[in-house]
C-alpha cells in the first residue's frame, strides 16, 4: 500500500493519493496535518436505466425510440400513394371491400387512410398468395388515418380490406382511372385488380429503419474535480450498437467525439482522456445499426460518473 505523508502535500494531493490507494468518493477533513477520512460511497454519477430519467435528455436523432426501457432502431413512412376524391357510395353492404397492395421490400406494416365518406370502421390484411389473414380485424376510426404493424413480405400480394365489423354499412367507391401506381416501397392496385379502391383513398409503406443514432445529456455537475468514467450496456443481437463520447467546451454550443472519432469500451476512462478537462461537459452519441430486420440491437443503459 502506497505511504500517505501527513504534511507538505496539497489537499488536492492527498485526495489523489487516497483515491489512487483506497477509491474515489471520499470525504476529508485534515486541519491538524492528520488525515481522516470518511467512507461516502461511489463517486456521483448520472445514469439512464429507464431512459425517461428527469435530467436526462434523450435526443432521437434519427430512427430510433424508446420502448420497454431500451433504445432501439424504430420504423419510417415510406413510400406509397394518395388518390383523388370519391365518386359515389354503395348503400346496404356487408362485404370487405378495399384494394391490392405488393411491398417492394419486407414491411413493418402500412399507413394507410379511410375515406371521409365511408361507414367503415374494421380493416383487415389479406394474404393473397398464402390464402390467409395476416390481421383479421382492427379497429379504427371512421374517416380516419391509421397504422397496421405486420410483417409484410416483399414480392407478395395482399388485400386491404375494410367494412364495419360484420354489419352493413355504405361503402365509397374511389375515383377510377387511379390505378395501377408504382412506387419504391410499395406497389398499389385497385379493388379486384380494377383502377380504383373502395373505402380507402391514401396508402404508404411502414419500412424497417436499419440505423439510426441517439444522444444522452445531463446538466454540468455542480462541482466536477474532474470527470471519471463513461460506461453503458447493450444488446446488439448480432449487429452494432457503437458509443462514442463527445465533450463541449462552449456549454453544450458544439460538441466533438474524442477518442479520435472512434466507438468507445465499456468503463472508458473520461480522467485519462487527454481531450476531456473537468470544465467540459460529456455527453454520449450512440449510433444503432442492423444488416437484418429481423435482429433488433439495443442500448439497455449509460452512466456518466466525476470526481469531486
């Protein structure tokens, strides 16, 4: 064990001295030239375990979203298609009516809209190729827009039906002439494979966001001798879930990563960062990515700690 000398060093000395041999965290009280020392646990530290800590900034730069106390890559509208006004109803119906829809790409789901005039309030995805339901029955609003989260695969066809959960209801037909429509994410057909659509008057894939970035801040410490240890834990399911640490020297103005720009380890030590002083702030920039939409990477939680 290191020898503490009991005069001729700073008190700044002697905490360093202690920390180095015994751990930070600790109180002292000297006035006599003799050391003592009082055990206060860890050193303080900021965290984000459930990410909706109140001083904690979560900021979804792009693609990303808390669900179930964890970041994750999220979902995006994409392409798809709006069409024009109605031409007409049908009284007294019972059938599902709607259109045809073939993804480009595997989907998370769809957007879609119904018509402002229809008495439809149930919509229902049907697989085509696979003669079955891939949601059978959900409710929305009448004349309303709406999400369906599914797994829709590229190169398949599906119906998007719609009616008012088994009674009869007026329908809408669309304006003809609409159909077929091309677009990246998603293709669009009409009722049956005619030029128009029934009930629905607005359609749009739900794509996979396969990387995205979120960045964590906390207010500056109100006394920061200097700064300790940047940690985090994750779950990359076979993919990324890169860290990197960026310090302000302007008050949160701008920020710059250190480590020459490079992903950080677990426990990276901020005190022996030649770029970090403790009148900096530090915050961390977490970058997600996935090669498959199947894996799903996530940031599970991220601690900042400083040395008074």
């Amino acid at each position: 064990m290191s020898r503490m000398p009991k005069t001729g060093n700073s008190a700044e000395d002697i905490e360093d001295i202690i920390g180095a041999t015994l751990g930070y965290g600790l109180e002292y009280n000297d006035p006599d030239g003799i050391i003592t020392m009082t055990r206060e646990g860890p050193n303080p530290y900021d965290k984000a375990q459930t990410f909706a800590e109140s001083d904690l900034t979560v900021s979804l730069v792009s693609n990303t979203q808390v669900t179930n106390q964890s970041v994750e890559l999220g979902t995006t509208q994409g392409t798809g298609s709006g069409w024009g006004v109605d031409t007409g109803n049908q009284t007294d119906r019972s059938a599902r009516q709607g259109m045809r829809f073939n993804p480009n790409k595997d989907l998370a789901g769809i957007h879609a809209s119904l018509s402002g005039s229809t008495e439809a309030d149930t919509v229902y995805i049907y697989d085509r190729d696979a003669s079955e339901y891939v949601v059978n029955g959900m409710s929305v609003t009448q004349g309303g827009e709406f999400d369906i989260y599914a797994d829709l695969t590229a190169g398949t066809s599906y119906n998007l039906l719609a009616d008012a959960g088994g009674a009869t209801y007026n329908d809408v037909v669309g304006d003809g002439g609409v159909f077929p429509r091309s677009t990246t994410d998603i293709d669009l057909d009409g009722y049956g494979g005619a030029d128009y659509a029934i009930n629905f008057d607005s359609l749009n894939a739900i794509t996979y966001d396969m990387a995205g970035q979120v960045n964590l801040e906390w207010p500056y410490p109100t006394d920061v001798y200097e700064w300790d240890v940047a940690t985090f834990t994750t779950s990359p399911d076979g993919e990324s879930v890169d860290v990197y640490i960026a310090y302000s020297t302007d008050g949160g103005s701008s920020w710059n990563r250190t480590n020459s720009g490079n992903p950080v380890i677990r426990n990276y030590s901020l005190a022996n960062d030649p770029n970090i002083s403790a009148g900096d702030d530090v915050r961390m920039e977490v970058e997600l990515s996935r090669a498959d939409k199947a894996n799903n990477p996530t940031l599970d939680s991220a601690y900042r700690s400083w040395r008074l």
